[in-house]
C-alpha cells in the first residue's frame, strides 16, 4: 500500500487514518446532537450492544453471533424509528450550513439590500405596546429559511407590516391572536400559524409555551423569534436556540438589527445565553 507504515503487526495507510478521523467526526456531531436527550442513552445502549456483537463474532461464538445477528439485521430500521427527530433535526442542520442562501448572506451588497427590506420600528413600537398590556406576541423573521411549512399551518396574509396591523392581530379578541406570525422579505406572510415545540429538556420551567415555541423553531431553522411574554410582559429575542430575556426597546431595535442584517453571529458565549442559562 502507497504511503502505508506499520505499527506492531498492523499496516495502516493514510486513507485509513482519514477513514478513522471522518468516522470519530460523525461519531462527535451525533453525540453533539443527542446531548441533553434520552435518545442519547438509547444511542449508548445500541453502541454497546453492537460492540459486544463484534467481540462474540470474533471470539467464534456461533449461537450468540447468530442470535445478536438477527438483531443487527434490522437495526438500520429500528434506528431509523428510534431517532427519527434526531435524523431530522440532523438534516435539517446540515441543510441550514449548506443553504445557498445563507452562503450569499457573506456578500455585502446582499446585506445591504436586506437592511433597505426591512425597518424593524413597528415591530418594536408593537412589541412595547404589547409588553405594557402583558399581551402575548410571537413574531417569527426567516432568514435563509423560508418557513413557507409553517406558514402554511396558519392563514396566509401577505400584507405591509406595521404596528396598528400587529396590536389587531395579537389583540386577545381577535381569531388569529392564538399562533405565531411569519415576516418574509419584509411583509407579514402569515398568521396563526403553528411551530414546533422544542424538546430540550433543559430548557427552565418558567419559560412558557410561546418560549418554547421560539426554541423549538430555531433549533430547527435560522430563523429569529420574537416573543412577548402574556405573563411577564418581558420582551425577549431567540435564536439558534439561545434566549435574550427581558429586552428594553433600544436593547431589541440593536438586537434585531444585528440578528437580521448581520451575517456573521457571535459566539454563544459572547452574544447571550443558552435556554439552560435563562433561568439563572
């Protein structure tokens, strides 16, 4: 073998290291993914179980290899169900780092453009209006994502932002107040629509469903959430799963101009906290 050196009795080549060094990388980002899960100690369980598949075939035991055979034949399947949230959150990360329009938000013509789109003072005008009367709000902008799914779950609209059009829709007595609203390339594109619920468990007891809402979307998206608490009437912002609580208007209009327009985000640790921090 070209390039190949020896160790003891084993001779490895370069393709095999690199084999060896792709393979811990998948194992690192599936363990990345399942952290926090119980699906993590089902993905442990079946790791276990299949080494211990091997160690038996080489030993030469025939009655186990054949009984632990006839499981592993149809484990593929049975992963398949078993972590068919985590292979799609998987996909869907793997979509979002890949996404031709998350590329072309690193050209600055392309961010120029969007901050021309976009003025984000109803919004804010909206949201401390909401805040003062404790009225719950949950305002979603995509980004390279169009959420198109989950605007259709709710009644399509398509109409100019602004802030009288926002308190009407988030009005307790009006029928499209329940779910969230959907903001693409600058327009309200949808109502009362529906977003997934996270299921991190970490994330604290005193965020509510509308919270959990916005962390759910982002896990799954790059969209950014805006949440106004019916309980608190604390304006917080969420994206990729972190939560900046408790936002004062010139606090949220900086935010929001950062989120939105600008294409390098910072660290976790730099920008905010994570939903686990939140309670703190």
């Amino acid at each position: 073998m070209i390039g190949s050196f020896t160790i003891g009795f084993l001779r490895i080549g370069w393709i095999d290291v690199v084999d060896v060094l792709l393979v811990t990388a998948l194992f690192y980002q599936l363990y990345k993914l399942l952290t926090g899960s119980v699906a993590l100690k089902v993905f442990l369980g079946f790791m276990s179980l299949y080494l211990f598949y091997l160690v038996v075939k080489a030993a030469g035991m025939e009655l186990l290899t054949s009984i632990l055979g006839q499981f592993m034949s149809v484990g593929v399947l049975a992963g398949i169900i078993l972590f068919q949230q985590e292979i799609r959150r998987f996909l869907l990360n793997v979509g979002k780092a890949t996404s031709f329009g998350s590329r072309m938000r690193m050209f600055p013509w392309r961010r120029e453009q969007e901050q021309e789109r976009m003025n984000v003072t109803p919004f804010i005008e909206a949201a401390k209006s909401l805040a003062g009367k404790q009225t719950g709000a949950l305002i979603a902008f995509s980004m390279a994502s169009d959420l198109k799914f989950f605007a259709d779950s709710g009644d399509l609209i398509d109409a100019a932002v602004s802030k009288r059009l926002l308190l009407s829709i988030f009005n307790k007595t009006s029928p499209l107040h329940d779910g969230a609203v959907i903001i693409t390339n600058g327009r309200i594109k949808a109502a009362r629509c529906i977003l997934p619920v996270s299921e991190n468990p970490d994330v604290p007891a005193a965020l509510g469903l509308r919270h959990r809402a916005a962390i759910g979307l982002t896990e799954v998206t790059d969209a950014v959430v805006l949440v106004v608490s019916e309980e608190t009437g604390q304006i917080s912002l969420v994206r990729g799963g972190e939560v900046f609580r408790n936002l004062a208007p010139a606090d949220l209009r900086a935010r929001l101009n950062e989120f939105l327009f600008d294409a390098a985000p910072k660290p976790a640790a730099a920008a905010g906290a994570t939903a686990a921090e939140v309670a703190a």
